[in-house]
C-alpha cells in the first residue's frame, strides 16, 4: 500500500536548486487556497526545502531589502528583516539568513486586496473590492488615491475587478483590470474578452480586449502581462495596443517577479466545476500549480516546481534577492512574543517566571 504524500508535496526540475544558488535567492509564493505563505529555498544547490506559514487568505506580496508585506483576508502585515537574530534563532541556530519578524497589522476589513507595492514609505494596496489604488494606514482601511476613469464612485461593489500594478523607479505605471464596467461585478459579464491595462498617469487604457489579465510588470521598460484565461505571458506594446505572445504555459497565470534573466511565474489548476473559470480556454489544460522558470532571452523553460497536494492556486510570486534559507514568523505561534529588536540591540527575551 503506498504511504499518503506528506503535505505540501512536490516535484522539481534538477535543475532549479542549482539556479537558485547561482541567482542568490529564494521564492515567495502566497496561496489564498491553502492559506500559506511559503518560502522555497536551494540547500547547497542540491535539493529544497520549503517554509510554510499560515495566514487567513494571503494575496499580494511586497519584499524589499529589509522587510516584507502580505495582504490577508481583512489585513496588511509589515515585518521587518532582523538578520542577526536569525542567525540564533532558538532551536535552528546558524540555519537562516534572514528572519522576518511581524511588526505592524493593518485592520483593512474585507477589501480584496491584490497586488501590493510601496511607494516613499506609502502601502499602495490594489482594492478590488472598491476598484481603486489605496494607501493603506493607520487611521483608515483604506484611503483612495488613484480610481479609472470609467469608475464614477467609489462603492464596495468590485465593479472591474482592478488586480495589477506595474512599477517603475517607485512610481505605478500600470495596472490590469478584468473589464472596464462601471456595475457591481460587471467585469464577469464578458471576462474572456474585457480585460484592459490602464496607464495610471493618462487614465488611458494603452490594452484592451485581454483575458483575464494579471501581474502587469515593467522590465527593461517594456511590460509584460500574464494572460490568465489562456496561459499567456505577452509583451504589450503602450503605443499601439498591440501584444506579442512569449510563451504560452498550461496553466492559469498569476504572480511573477524576474531576477537576471529569469521570469518566475506562478501556475494554478483550474476547478472544473468552478462557475468563474470552468469555462476558460485554459481550463482543459490548467491541471498542474507551482512554479515555472523561463529564460526570458531564449524563450525557454529551464526548470519548474509542480505540487502534487495541498497546493492547487497561487496568487502571487515574489523572489527574496540575496537570501539563500530566509524565515519569517506569523503571530501563531510564542516565537515572536519573545523577539526584541531596538536601535541598540536584538535579542530573544526569556520568558518572566511564574510568581
């Protein structure tokens, strides 16, 4: 009788540890399915491990040099990177090389958040639920500061399902939405032919009639785009609207980050029952999530992470730069509660005795 998989189970191209080692880094992969935030990493460039935390419904990643941001189902939650105390970390000493501690929860409610960036210290949320960009802080769940054009007001009704940003040198550039409806949920109305990519200076839309777009990202500055419906990465021309297909994957597309000349991009399964996706051209193919590499000067796949369990949809994919074995603790478990860090020292605190 064959043993059940542990959880989190899954298969890798040989050469994806090597890669890894090379690049310098690690992954960052949030899966609102499972609820999971998860760390890949390469050991000695042979084999990998993964990290997983729990959070309520994770989505958009935000990873900088020294801290880390993830939208949950009703909050945002900043960490900060406290290196020397990972290197004590109580019971994996000398395992890690970063450790990112929970320092700041935003309470947002339910605003669906997405994609997530930090703009000159500013939180800038993707709010679907309220189809517009928002700066998330302490007063507010959210204070609006940027709506398309074709949205008249603001209401927590999801009107286009706006989901992407694209950045460049800390300004938003871009960002994709699933239609450009001005009626509560109206973007599922034509979903395989209504997507748009929206200059945020202009207002302008610069691409339309996509399916289903994700993850705009701005690289060598040219945008690319994940076209979710049909397991598309494409290269869009701003001026004319036109698009070139780059690579077409089996899967439904969503989450990418590039290091070197390397595309990330996140593929999930696709429920056939699903009254939203069933229907999408990729659907028959979408039977695989993970990970999968792409050489973006050849065109070729140089490697992949496929999950036989657990994991069956991934939001969004991030790549921690410069961290070969990064951690990070939730507010689950006591670890944290015992985590102190100042401008004059880090160091894990012991516990008061009982009086």
């Amino acid at each position: 009788m064959t043993a059940p998989l542990p959880p989190f189970a899954c298969i890798h191209s040989p050469a994806v540890p090597e890669l890894l080692k090379q690049l310098n880094c690690s992954i960052a992969i949030s899966t609102y399915q499972a609820g999971k935030l998860i760390f890949i990493s390469s050991i000695d460039g042979k084999k990998l491990v993964q990290l997983p935390r729990n959070f309520k419904k994770p989505m958009g990643i935000f990873i900088n040099n020294h801290g880390l941001s993830i939208a949950t189902e009703n909050s945002v939650i900043e960490f900060e990177n406290a290196v020397k105390m990972a290197l004590n970390l109580p019971g994996k000493k000398n395992t890690y090389d970063a450790l990112f501690l929970p320092r700041v929860t935003y309470h947002t409610g339910g605003l669906d958040i997405h994609d997530l960036h930090k703009i000159n210290g500013d939180l800038i949320a993707v709010n679907t639920v309220f189809s517009c960009l928002s700066r998330i802080t302490s007063r507010h769940s959210f204070e609006p500061v940027w709506k398309p054009n074709f949205i008249k007001k603001l209401s927590p009704t999801d009107d286009c399902h706006l989901n992407g940003l694209a950045v460049e040198k800390d300004k938003i550039k871009y960002v994709s939405a699933l239609g450009s409806t001005n009626t509560p949920e109206g973007w599922r109305n034509d979903k395989l032919t209504s997507g748009v990519i929206i200059d945020v200076d202009s207002g302008e839309t610069v691409a339309s009639n996509l399916s289903m777009p994700h993850s705009p990202r701005l690289y060598h500055n040219e945008l690319y785009c994940l076209i979710s419906a049909k397991g598309e990465l494409i290269k869009i021309d701003t001026q004319t609207g036109s698009y070139e297909v780059v690579k077409t994957f089996n899967g439904f597309l969503r989450g990418m980050d590039k290091i070197g000349d390397y595309l990330f991009i996140g593929l999930s399964k696709i429920r056939k029952e699903s009254d939203a996706f069933g229907d999408l051209p990729i659907a028959p193919y979408a039977n695989q999530s993970g990970i999968v590499i792409l050489h973006l000067p050849t065109r070729g796949v140089v490697g992949s992470i496929l999950y036989k369990n657990s994991v069956e949809e991934i939001y969004d994919v991030k790549l921690l730069r410069g961290f070969i074995r990064p951690s990070i603790l939730n507010t689950e478990k006591e670890e944290h509660k015992i985590a102190v860090t100042s401008p004059v020292g880090e160091y894990w605190a012991i516990k008061p005795k009982e009086s």
